[in-house]
C-alpha cells in the first residue's frame, strides 16, 4: 500500500465513522488496515504521549524524529530516555541535508532565522521540511501530535486529513480533541518519559534558538518564534506548503 493517495470521500466517512474514537482506537484502527505509517515526534508531550500509544498497539512500530542539530540538550535526554522505555519501536533520525545546511549558514548566517521571517521560513525548509520529506517517502500515512486548542493555525484540525503539502498521503491526528490535561493526565497515569522543559514554562518545543518559556495563560505557541508578531504565520512548513515568497499556497489538509 505504500504511496497510496487519498480520496476526500473516504477520509470524510472515516472522520463521520470514528468522530467520537480514542486516540488509542485511532491507531488500532491504522494496524488493523496494514498501513504503512510512521509517527512524526519532536518528542513533546503529545509526542511521547502517541509513542507510549503506539508502542502498546505496534510495538515495533516507526517513530520518525527530524534532528535539526539545534534542539535541546532536554530534548536529547528525552529521546534516550523513549528509547531506552520502549526499545522495540523502530526509532529513525533524519537529518538536514549537511551540504544544503553549509549552504545556508555560510550565505545567512547561523542565526539568521531573527532577521527575517523569509530566512526563518527557509532555515526550517532546510532543517525540517526537506527531511520529513524523506522521512514520509514511501510511507502511507503520518501520524501527528496536533491539538486543535494549541493555536490559531490548528483550531480545525480533524483526526483524519489527506496530506497535500505531502502528495495526497493521510495525516492522522489521534489527539485532535484532546485537551492539555488529557495529555498531562496520560503522562502522569503511566509514567511516561517527557521533556523536563515542559516544567519550566514551554508547552510547545521546537529548536533551542527559536522556542522560550511562555508565560501561564499564554497562547501555547506563542513561545514559538516569539519575535513574529503574526500567530497565524507560527507553522514551520511541515504541516502548510509555502511559495518561494513565503506565502500558504497549499492549505495543511484537505478535507470537508
């Protein structure tokens, strides 16, 4: 089934069919179909969340990291720490392409991601979006930690998307309707290996130079490239396709 592209009908009965599943069902269901899927983690709460999931229903199920090689020393620990609780999940690391990275850094600059949102937008391209396209390349589905309350840019999130900034391939977003609580309460229920950053104030974390602590009743995200101003523009690339200028050219999902 690998490469298998979507049809809207289908995706729409699926969300009519499983709008009230668990996100455990949600993943037994992907088993159960023999899907080729791997789930995307920058190993966030939501993300080790979904790996205690998948390791209980595909124990040697795939879990794909993009290593951006600016991430935190936490977020290190906490990969060594998934690895070493569930040691039977095929863990893959995907790096940036290391001559397209030199290219990069030796024309902007290392930190060029603050002078622009254009530099920004391609430091991400190089670190995340061309890895995670080799990540998905034959892969049937992806599954991904998004929440429909962690900003602006995921308020209609649904737990079954076609993918099109990724050829058509399915998104499955078990934890689509849960809350932060739900989150926290699963990972303290069954002691699951999380970030410790997430004690100190980041509810979402991404590369150390681009993600701070927010401030308690903050927007989620707004930790995330803090110095835009604009939080429908918070997306790396990854989950909406941008033009050479910039701009959303290809929604995150297609769906009804």
């Amino acid at each position: 089934m690998a490469g298998q592209h979507w049809e809207a009908v289908a995706v729409e009965g699926l969300n009519r069919a499983y709008a009230a599943a668990s996100p455990q069902e949600l993943l037994a269901w992907a088993v159960a179909q023999k899907i080729q899927f791997g789930l995307a983690s920058s190993f966030g709460a939501e993300d080790v969340v979904l790996a205690d999931m998948l390791a209980r229903v595909k124990p040697n199920g795939t879990v794909l990291m993009l290593d951006t090689l600016r991430l935190h020393t936490e977020t290190y620990g906490v990969v060594d720490a998934t690895r070493a609780r569930y040691p039977q999940l095929d863990l893959r690391v995907y790096y940036p392409d290391m001559a397209a990275l030199d290219s990069f850094v030796s024309t902007q600059g290392y930190n060029a991601f603050y002078q622009s949102m254009d530099n920004r937008k391609a430091c991400c391209g190089v670190r995340k979006v061309e890895p995670l396209a080799r990540a998905l390349a034959g892969l049937d589905a992806w599954v991904t930690g998004m929440r429909r309350d962690q900003g602006t840019t995921r308020t209609d999130i649904a737990h079954f998307e076609i993918d099109d900034v990724h050829g058509g391939m399915l998104k499955l977003n078990p934890l689509a309707a849960w809350s932060s609580d739900q989150v926290w309460e699963y990972i303290r229920a069954n002691d699951v290996p999380y970030n410790p950053l997430h004690d100190v104030g980041f509810p979402s974390i991404g590369c150390a130079p681009c993600t701070r602590a927010v401030a308690p009743g903050e927007d989620p995200r707004a930790g995330r490239w803090w110095w835009e101003l604009d939080p429908d523009a918070k997306e790396c690339g990854i989950h909406i396709g941008y033009d050479a200028a910039g701009n959303a050219v290809v929604q995150r999902i297609s769906k009804a």
